[in-house]
C-alpha cells in the first residue's frame, strides 16, 4: 500500500517544515502580492535546496550499499590513515 502524504512528509522533516512555511504563506493576511511572491520565492528555493541534498544523499547510500553487496568486507576501512603521503622534494 502506497504511503500518504503525511508519512512521507514525516519521512523528512526538513521538507516538511518547507511545506508548512509555504502552507503559511497562503493562509497569511498579507496584503501586497509583491510579497507574496518574494516570500514564495524564497520559500520554493529553500524546497529545491532541500529536495536535492535528500535526492543526493539517497544516491550516495543506494550505491554505497550496492558496492558493500557486490564487494563484501574488501570496502571495510582499515583506520585512519596516517601519511600524509611524500613531498615531491623528498622523492
């Protein structure tokens, strides 16, 4: 069953609190449209900026768990690494 909108919208808070903003400024009793429309603005590009931070993180997980599934423990870290690699002049 696919899921309503109010459990995907818990499913990520930070859009969800965009929304509302945007809900906000609907039902707000300003009166000049001018800034309506600067308020909506503002309101869409925080959404945008959200939706691809959500979207790129859910890409770097799905391919981090395909590469985990096809590779095994070979992709397990090893600790920190502590060179900082050899100056050119040293060489």
């Amino acid at each position: 069953m696919p899921k309503t909108l109010e459990e995907r919208l818990n499913a990520h808070p930070e859009l969800k609190s965009h929304i509302i903003s945007l809900l906000d400024i609907a039902e707000s009793d300003i009166e000049k449209a001018d800034d309506v429309e600067l308020l909506t603005v503002e309101s869409l590009h925080g959404v945008g900026q959200q939706v691809i931070e959500q979207w790129a993180e859910q890409q770097a997980q799905k391919k981090s768990d395909i590469a985990k599934n096809q590779h095994g423990s070979e992709l397990a870290g090893k600790g920190k690494k502590n060179s900082h690699g050899q100056r050119h002049w040293e060489k």
